[in-house]
C-alpha cells in the first residue's frame, strides 16, 4: 500500500486482505455465477462450440465485493481447429539430427486448409521453423512447440518432446589412497537398450564393474577413466557419446614422519618445539592439544611449564595432515626431565628431590664441584646424602640425561651451626598437659631448623629426661602429666656421628591461665559503626581476621566495624607470658528493610480507595503522612484510603530492635475521565 503524508509526515497504510472470484454469464447483463476454482488475477477458459459467454472479475475481502471488473466476451464460431498429430518421443544422442513432426504434422477439418506451422523455442532449424517437418539438432531435452494456423485463422498448438542422451562419467576428483571414491552419472532409467562401456587409462583393475552406470574404483596413481554409452535411436539405429574423468589419488606429506622424533625436553626449556616445515598444501591439526601453545601448525611450541610436571609424562601427541579431504596421522612423544639440587641449606643431610618422573628410565650423575665436604653414599640417584662443610661452602651438581639431552643444577651447602626446633600442637598452643584437656592433647616435634632436609625424619632425636613423655626418641612425643619440667631433645645425623645439637622446652608452668575473651555479636544498621570486642587486658595481644577492611584496627581488643551486610570477624586472642590462646568470633548482624517499602507508585483513572505499602515487617512500627483517612490507621504497614486527586504519600518505617529508619514515597496519580 502507499504512503500517506500527514503534514509532510509518512504514514504506513493497513495492509487489506483481497481475495478474486471470476463470474460467468451467456447475457452481458447477467444472471451471473461463479466460476468454481477460478480465484485468480487470471483465468483461462474452455467453450463449447457455438456458445458466446460473458466473463468478469470481483475483487473481495471476504465481507463485501471491492470492485467489479469490466466485461470480457468470448465468441465461438462453428469453425474446428486443425488437428495435430507430431509424432511420438524422440530418444536421441548430443549431437546427432533429428526431424520434428508427423506424417503430416496437421491436418485441416471442415474442409480447411493449412496455412502455416511455427515452432518454437528459438534456434536453429533446417530449412527453417515455418517448416512442417523441420530438422534440428538440440544441446538439451527440449519440448518443440508447433503452432499451426489454417485459412479460417483457427490455430491448434502441439508438442513434441525431444530427449537428448550423453555420457556423464562426472567431474574430476581427488581420493584418498585406499578410499573408494563412485565415478559416472546416476543411471538412466527406463530407456530399453542402453548400454555403458568403461576403460582406464592406465588400466585399473580396482574398477568393481565396466558395463554400468557408476562403477567405484581407488587407483594408486591418477587415473583417467572413459565412458561410451550408446542407446537406441527413436527410428531404428543407434547412437554414442563418450566422457572422461580423472580420479588423483591425494599423497601423504614428503616427510615420511612429518610429526618429528620423540623429543625430551628440560623443565622451563622455552624453546621446546615439536613437529617439522610445513608442506603445501597441507593443514594439521594435532591431538589432544595440552600444553601445546598451537595446534593448528606443523611445527609448534611445547609449553609444560615450569612447576608440574606434564600429566602424563611421556605425552604421545598425534598429528593429522589434511589435504583435499585426506588426513595423513603420525605421533611423537614429548617427555620432560629436570636436574633439582634441591634448596641451598646447611648438612649433613640429603641434597636433591624426590624423582617426579617415574615413568622415565633419566640417569642421574652427581659430582661435587668444590668445598671441603663430601658424598656419605650413592652418587647416582635423585636424591644423595652429603656431610657438614665445616671451614667453607661446598657445592653439588646434579647432572640428569635422557634421550640426547642434558639438564644440570647445583646445590650450596654452608658451613652452619646446629640447631633443633621444638614445635607445640595443642588446642590452645601452649605446652600445657592441664590446660589443654589431658592426655594426648599436647604434641611436641623436634625438627632440624637451619639444615634443610625434605625429610626431617633422617635424623635421630632422644628426649630428656625419661619422664612424663610418651616416648624418649622419635622427633613426636606427648606429654603424659601436668608436672612442671624442662625436656632437652638432642638431634643427631645418620651421615656424621660426630654431629648434635640440643633444644630445651618449658612445660606445664603452673602460673599459665588460658587468656579470658569473649567477642559480641551485635544487630545494627547498614553503615552503622559497631564495636564487637572487650576492653583491652595488659599482657594480651589480638588479631582479628579482616580481609575486607571492613575494621577500624584488626590488633585492637575492641575494634569497631562498618559494614552493610552481616559479617563475622573471628579473633586470636594471646596470652604473651605463656603463649596461650583463645579463639572467638564475633558476628554483625544487619536488619535492612526491603526497598520500596511505601510501595509501588499507582495511577487510576478517576477518584477510589486504594491500598499502601507491603506486607507488615518484624519489629517495625510504621507512619503515614499526610493526614488523611486512613484505614484502619496511619500506623498499618499497608492501610487503605480514599483518593479524589493526585497525592503523594510519605511512609517513616522504624526497626524497633535496631533503630533504624527507613523513609520512603509512593505517588498515586489520579486521570480525569
């Protein structure tokens, strides 16, 4: 539909659903009925002989008739138009001649004679298409239409079919060595006598037939394969045409192992690739894809990092190569080794780590590079015992190798004095047999303090004296009664006898007291400052878990917290002469009200009652200005109340628990009808 313009403003039209209906009649002015099935723009129709009809068209929208059109007449007259007689189909081969037409082609009725033929569609016909039997030579199948007028100007129109036949042995293609791939057209189908002939160049035995349609075949080398088909010839006779196509077998990359060696490569190595040049051609895709920073390239970077170790270890990736269709596989292994010395630390003890690749068979080699210590054992493992280096630092390398490749790293070991630590595990962390809750409550464990050891159970530990003690060697040991003592645990070394050293621990002081703490759980406003501690006690240290920031002082007795959603702040509380503890923890409850709590804002058309606010809250008092008629009161949380005009109502809600208070508004806007 057009546009309408109002005031230079384009206005769409409402599109209108329009429906046709063609009416017949043998009187220009009627009686008129349908034409049943004629609804459309058109309409074509058939006439007895003699008959004058009138015809015409109704446009409609299924409630009432739109437009009329204007009367069309057909007249018939008593004449009969010429009959037709082209002949059958005709089955012939590209490039072959063929005669259109009858014997005769037409023939006048009631006397009439034939006064012209033309066929159609346009192109080349011999001697001309005004011929009664033309000939021709069609590309296609194609349908001749002949219209053919005798000398009382009645015309008749015929067809005649021509179908034109060739060999079809389909496009070229490329296969997979090995992979079948169908040549040829798909059959013709109801032609008696066809024929089909296959041959290959050079010759290919693979062919699974020679005489049909689609034979399939998987040569080793490009192969070109002919097609004659030859069929009978409408008239008697035969005929042939012929088609090629040639099938290449795609090859598999040059590279025979395109995928490269297994390769082994040393933790952090940055530049660790695997694979080989790209070929032309060929796209890749390697399998499965971890650890590799592209896995859509030949040649790429292998990334394992420098802490893990890949999992698993050796990896085998797989690498496909994609050409025209075709995917050539190859793998290799990617293995990653490391030479860890271990931590610079004093000795004796074990220099090196533990072996984090246990499903590769690596060699270990250590040699002491300078210093006056020494090996105490085996030289050839992951991890080896060395001595003291008194008088001087002595370093260590570890040399590790595996499929061609070398990784190497050194360890210090300083000349150090001998010290022994003593730690305490107990509830509340003080050495206490009594405070702590009895027997088994207090563990104490001696380690090795300067001399690094992954395993601090290399060395031997004694503990004295011989009382009170769950045991009196070993590095754990409990205390078994609440009597006040001093222990000394003395460290020696499996790898120097010459070497000890001691530590003493204090126990069970009967002036020790568990420190007295308790923290508040508070109920406040949203961005209210709260304290949740206790007053500060001399001799106490604090420190509260903030990660937040949400307090004033996290070493304070009695910090002070905002926050606008509910919290908790757990707190250590230390008693600094015995180094006992107390945990507690304080919980900041916050009492919000919902938004919106006047309500949504209303609009009604003319004056009416209408209600306020939520549903009434917990601990909360409410109060509705201004004064008006409210029902049941301007205390409810949701009352009711008559509305003439326009008006805002301001609600004030009140937690009674908290203090906190809410101010809201809801408009209620009144239309005139």
């Amino acid at each position: 539909m057009p546009n309408l313009y109002r005031q230079g403003v384009a206005e769409s039209q409402t599109t209108i659903a329009m429906m046709y209906q063609w009416q017949q009649a043998l009187s220009a002015s009627g009686p008129w009925s349908d034409i049943p099935g004629a609804i459309k723009v058109n309409y074509t129709p058939l006439h007895a002989e003699g008959v004058t009809t009138y015809y015409r068209r109704l446009t409609t929208n299924c409630d009432s008739v739109l437009s009329t059109s204007s009367i069309a007449t057909v007249a018939v007259n008593a004449n009969t138009a010429p009959t037709i007689n082209v002949g059958s189909v005709v089955n012939t081969c590209l490039g072959s001649t063929t005669r259109l037409g009858g014997s005769p082609t037409a023939t006048g009725n009631g006397g009439a004679t034939i006064a012209s033929y033309q066929w159609t569609p346009a192109g080349v016909y011999t001697p001309n298409n005004a011929s009664a039997n033309p000939t021709v030579s069609p590309t296609t199948t194609t349908i001749y239409t002949v219209l053919v007028t005798d000398n009382n100007g009645c015309q008749s129109l015929g067809q005649q079919l021509v179908n034109v036949y060739k060999a079809d042995a389909g496009p070229d293609a490329s296969t997979c060595v090995g992979k079948i791939v169908r040549i040829g057209g798909a059959p013709i189908q109801g032609l008696s006598g066809l024929t089909y002939s296959w041959s290959a160049s050079p010759a290919d035995p693979s062919m699974s037939c020679t005489n049909c349609a689609q034979p399939d075949v998987h040569p080793t080398a490009a192969t070109t394969y002919t097609l004659t088909m030859t069929i009978p010839v409408t008239g008697g006779g035969t005929c042939s045409t012929t088609d090629v196509v040639t099938v290449t077998p795609v090859a598999a990359p040059v590279t025979p192992n395109f995928a490269g060696p297994d390769k082994t490569f040393c933790i952090s190595d940055l530049d660790a690739f695997l694979g080989t040049p790209k070929e032309s051609g060929f796209t890749y895709v390697w399998a499965p894809g971890n650890y590799l920073q592209w896995n859509n390239v030949s040649s790429t970077r292998f990334q394992p990092g420098n802490l893990a170790m890949p999992n698993p270890n050796p990896i085998k990736y797989y690498l496909t190569a994609i050409k025209q269709g075709c995917s050539f596989v190859d793998s290799t292994y990617a293995s990653v080794i490391e030479a860890n010395a271990g931590v610079d630390g004093c000795g004796p003890r074990y220099v090196g780590t533990a072996d984090r690749t246990p499903n590769i068979n690596e060699t270990y080699s250590w040699t002491k590079v300078s210093g006056p210590g020494n090996f105490t054992g085996a030289t050839n493992l992951p991890m080896v015992p060395v001595s003291s280096s008194g008088g001087g630092s002595t370093t260590y390398r570890l040399t590790v190798s595996y499929n061609g490749t070398t990784c190497t790293d050194d360890v210090v070991v300083p000349p150090c004095g001998c010290v022994v630590d003593i730690a305490v595990e107990a509830p509340f962390v003080c050495p206490s047999f009594g405070l702590n809750g009895g027997a088994n409550s207090v563990k104490l464990t001696a380690t090795a303090g300067d001399i690094f050891s992954s395993d601090p159970s290399v060395f031997t530990y004694t503990w004295s004296p011989n009382v009170g003690l769950s045991a009196y060697s070993g590095r754990e040991v409990y205390l078994t009664d609440n009597v006040e003592r001093t222990y000394t645990v003395t460290m020696g070394s499996p790898f120097d006898p010459s070497f000890n050293c001691t530590r003493t621990i204090h126990v069970n002081n009967p002036a020790w007291s568990l420190p007295v703490f308790q923290a508040k759980d508070v109920t406040t406003c949203p961005g209210i400052s709260v304290s949740i501690g206790q007053p500060t006690v001399a001799g106490y240290s604090y420190a509260w878990t903030d990660p937040q920031k949400y307090l004033n002082d996290t070493t304070l007795s009695n910090p002070t917290a905002i926050v606008r959603g509910s919290q908790y702040f757990p707190v250590l509380v230390v008693d600094v002469g015995s180094g006992c503890v107390a945990r507690d923890t304080a919980h900041v409850i916050i009492t919000g009200m919902p938004a919106g709590i006047a309500g949504s804002d209303i609009q009604m058309c003319g004056s009416g009652t209408v209600q306020l606010g939520q549903s009434p809250l917990p601990n909360v008092t409410y109060l509705w200005t201004p004064a008006a008629s409210y029902q049941p009161n301007n205390t409810a949380a949701n009352p009711t109340i008559p509305v003439a005009a326009t008006t805002s109502f301001y609600l004030q809600a009140t937690n009674s628990v908290t203090g906190c208070v809410v101010n809201d508004t809801v408009k209620v806007t009144v239309k005139v009808r």
